[in-house]
C-alpha cells in the first residue's frame, strides 16, 4: 500500500477543523493526567506513548482506540460537555504528541 502524502496547507486546513471546537481545560487536563514520553527501546525507537490506567499504549496508528479509551476515562469528569468537544480535544491531544 502506498503512502499518502498531504501538503502543510493541506494539513494545516484538516488541523483548523478541529482547533473550533476543541477546549482548553480539557487539553490543560490531559496533558496533566496522562504523561507522554518516547520510547528508547530498540524496536519502537522515536514512537510516543502515554499511559493509561497505568498502562502503557503506544499513540501511533493507535489514535482512533486511544480517544475511545481515554474518553471512557474523563467524561465523568466533564459532564457538562458535549462528546464531540471531548472527543476532538482528545484527538488534538494526540495529535500534538505526535508532531511534538
């Protein structure tokens, strides 16, 4: 399968879609609660994982289950919210690990 390639406006665009409905107490929230560090194993050298539950998942090509997991974990904590800004704040999350 090959790979597919977008430009930086391209990513940049995707990106904008998300940044509208995302909330800042919950980033602030997340990057508190669930550490991120990079691995120095031999193996998954250079890939970002973050723990859960004091479990350790691995954030790339895991995103989709990471959100889903995550969400489970911190929606009692923000009831007033609406899952989709949950959600996609959880997915900016994510994506931050990754481009950091």
């Amino acid at each position: 399968m090959g790979r597919f390639i977008i430009t930086e406006e391209e990513k940049k665009d995707i990106l904008d879609k998300y940044r509208d409905d995302t909330d800042s107490k919950i980033l602030t929230y997340l990057r508190r609660h669930y550490p991120v560090s990079v691995i120095d194993n031999e193996y998954y050298k250079g890939m970002h994982y973050v723990l859960i539950d004091d479990k350790v998942h691995i954030v790339e090509r895991n995103k989709k289950y990471l959100v889903g997991k995550i969400y489970n974990f911190i929606s009692g904590d923000f009831p007033d919210y609406d899952e989709k800004i949950l959600r996609r704040t959880i997915k900016k999350f994510l994506d931050l690990i990754i481009t950091n």
